[in-house]
C-alpha cells in the first residue's frame, strides 16, 4: 500500500508536465486514473492527523484537571485521565464503534424507520497489506484511520466528566461509570446524527459535536454532581468557599494543549482532504476555531474584569474552551468576525453560569458544565446564525433528545453505582486527599508537613 501511494502520489505530481507534452486523450487517462488512490490516501491522512492532535487533548484534560484540583488530589486526576482514556479507546474497540457505525446492520429498526441500535461486536480492521481491490472503501478512506480518529472523540467524552467530579469520587465507580458511558451512552446517541439515524435524517446538524460529544459530557457530569453532592466545607452558611487550584502554570498549559488539539477535532471532521474544495473548507475550518477560542478569552478577560475589578484567569481559560466548544457545531460556515462572535458568547456565558451552579450549590470543579454543556447547547443553536441549512426546530431536537436520553440514563448507573458500591470518598478520606487515602502516593511529597 505505500508503494502504490507513493506511485500514485507521483504520477499526481507529474500531471503538468504531461499536459504539456503528452496528446490530450493521455493526459485525461492519467488525470482519471490517478485521483482515486490520492483521494483515499489523502483523506487516511486527514484521520490519523487529526486523530493524534485529539489524542493530544487526552494530556490537556489532564493537565488542566491537575492544576484547577488542590494537591492533595492531584495524582488522582492524573491516574483518571490515563485509565479512562485506556478504558474508553478498549470499550468503544468492543462495543462501541460498531453501535454507533451499524453500516445499516441495525438490530432495533432500520436506516429507513429511524432504528439506532446497532449490531454488537468488535471492530475489526482492513488486512496486513491490503490493496486497492482489498479496502473497505476504496473511495473514501482506510477503516484504521477513521476508527482511530473515532475512538479519539469517544475518550473526549469521558475526559469531561473527569473533572466536574473531582475531589470527592472514588476511583472504581467512576471507572465503571466510564465503560458504561463510553461503550452504550456515547455511541448509542452518536448513532444517531453521525450514524444514519434520525437525528441526522431529521436535519439536525452538529459538525463536529458540540452536543454529539461535548454536550454528552456536560450532561453526565451534571447527572453525577447532582447525586454526588459538593465538596466537603464547599459551601457553608450561604457562602461559597473558594477551593484555589495547585497549579495555575499547569492549568495554563492545558487549556494551550487543548487549543492544539481542537484544530484536529474540527478541522479533521470535514471528513475528506481529497479535493481543492475540502482542502480550502479545512484550512478555513482552522481559521474559525482559532478565532472562536480568541473571542471566548477576551470575553471571558473583560468581562471577569468588569464584574470582579480583577481579571481571572481561570475564567479567561475556560473562556477560551467555551469558545472552541461553541464552535464545534458548525466551524465552517461563519466568517471569521462570525466565529469571533459565537466564540464571545460562550465567554460570556461560562463567567455568568459558574457563579450560577454555586448559588444552586452544583459542584464543579473545573467548570465542566458551564463550558460543555451550556456552551455545547449555544454552540448547536448558532449554527443557525451561518448555515443555510440548518433548522431552529431540527437543532432544539438534537439538543433535547440526546440531553435527556444521556442525563436519564447516567443518572440511572449513578445511582446504581451508589447503592451498590458507593460513590463517594468517606469525609476521612476526602479531608486527607484522594491521592494519599485511595493511591497511597502523592504529587508532590515534597511539600508534605512532617
């Protein structure tokens, strides 16, 4: 297979010169034999690129996570996000890929009557070696690559409930929460818009998942800090007690790293880099998200600096994320100005809405829900703003829907969880710090009282 894409490549680049002196019949023999192969070696590209920089995002959850959380519980963020992420990419490699890509292979229903749970079993990759003639899909692109960038999104999911629930949530029942939510919740909702189902056959449109993945996220994490409760000595007497994270240069470096990474996460989902047209609408994808993030910041900078007579940074950082999310929807079509202003306003709202959940008592370590959620939902509601072919009705659908298919069901096995195992650290064990009560080490020993 590299051979023959390195010849294909060749002969691509070769096409001027044989205009040039080769007869008109000729020419228009090669330009037609030699697309195919590029197309599909090119958009196999386009995954696995993409796919690492959202692999990416995996470090940037976990290094915002370590520094919003205080350090007696750093090393368990860090534990979480590694196990959650292996269990999610094993979960969605078992059960999930093909639940949320059935290739119309649906056991309840059909493509044609809106059925969306696909056949079990496990995903299963194109041969050592294969050809041209051997591929899953010659036209479009290699079964690896679009399972990988896949799996990537799935395991994003999961990472965003990490750190709502931080502080207090023991280890084995958010890991078991997280093969429930990566191998059925996550997929079956997928299913949905991004495989065939009725969501996408009713219109709804969600590029690259604002609510698909991000809302899904925000969702279960609100679901389990309802059941879960606050922090102990969060909130005492009406006043909320403010927890400052370890370290705000890491949490700094984490919001940069998911930055990084959401240039893969959006530009990858035009899903095809085989033409001049999607070349441009990737690079222009890119440019949206970049300046979505910017919009989100600033809004976050100013207006943290108007309400509190002092910027915050961890506002203006989870500003910046609320503006990739809210972009996530539809990345393509605005303007630059356009997602500037999409970006803005979920700045603008994660500064008003943390403050919220706190008079509501919701417990939310890193702000999860505000950036995820209530910036998924935005962001799936602006697409109307630039799409021509969106509906508001067909979006408030999409948003309804998978939000209370995944809250009902994750507030279910968190219940489940809790009756049966139990959630939450004993007051003994969260007062000492996770890392020391549940793991037995620390992040930084070195700071320890003797």
């Amino acid at each position: 297979m590299k051979t023959a894409g390195l010849a294909a490549l060749m002969a691509l680049a070769a096409l001027p010169a044989l205009a040039q002196d080769a007869p008109v019949e000729a020419t228009e023999a090669v330009a037609t034999a030699v697309p195919t192969d590029v197309a599909f070696i090119l958009n196999t590209l386009l995954f696995l690129i993409g796919g690492f920089l959202v692999f990416w995002m995996a470090a940037g959850f976990a290094m915002l996570e370590a520094g919003l959380v205080r350090s007696k519980n750093v090393a368990m963020q860090c534990l979480k996000n590694i196990a959650l992420f292996s269990f999610a990419c094993t979960m969605y490699y078992l059960i999930g890929y093909n639940l949320m890509y059935p290739l119309g292979n649906w056991s309840i229903g059909s493509d044609e009557t809106g059925g969306y749970l696909g056949a079990f079993g496990v995903a299963i990759l194109e041969a050592v070696g294969v050809g041209a003639d051997g591929v899953d899909d010659y036209s479009y692109a290699s079964t690896g690559s679009d399972f990988f960038f896949q799996v990537m999104f799935c395991a994003t999911t999961a990472s965003i409930v990490s750190g709502a629930l931080a502080e207090r949530i023991r280890l084995w029942p958010f890991l078991i929460f997280t093969l429930i939510l990566t191998a059925l919740i996550y997929p079956i909702q997928a299913s949905w818009k991004w495989g065939g189902g009725f969501l996408d056959a009713a219109g709804f449109l969600d590029f690259a998942g604002s609510t698909v993945v991000h809302s899904v996220g925000g969702w279960a994490a609100l679901a389990g800090a309802l059941i879960l409760g606050p922090r102990l000595g969060k909130y005492v007497n009406g006043r909320v007690v403010a927890f400052p994270g370890s370290n705000l240069t890491l949490a700094t470096l984490g919001t940069f790293i998911l930055w990084l990474g959401w240039f893969g996460f959006n530009g990858a989902s035009q899903l095809a880099m085989g033409t001049i047209s999607d070349a441009a609408d990737i690079s222009r994808v890119f440019a949206n998200t970049n300046s979505a993030a910017a919009g989100g910041a600033i809004a976050a900078l100013i207006l943290t600096q108007l309400m509190y007579k002092k910027a915050d940074l961890t506002m203006v950082l989870n500003g910046a994320l609320a503006g990739l999310v809210s972009i996530t929807a539809e990345p393509l079509t605005p303007t630059l100005g356009g997602a500037l202003l999409i970006g803005a306003v979920g700045g603008v709202l994660v500064v008003l809405v943390v403050p919220l959940l706190d008079r509501m008592k919701i417990d939310d370590v890193v702000g999860a829900i505000p950036v995820h959620l209530v910036c998924g939902i935005w962001g799936t509601l602006a697409v109307v703003l630039s799409n021509p072919d969106a509906t508001l009705g067909a979006q408030l659908l999409g948003i309804v829907v998978v939000g209370v298919f995944v809250f009902v069901v994750s507030a279910v096995v968190w219940l489940i969880l809790k009756a049966t195992m139990g959630l939450r650290a004993s007051a003994e064990d969260e007062m000492m710090g996770l890392d020391k009560a549940e793991l037995g080490l620390e992040a930084y020993p070195e700071f320890t009282k003797l």
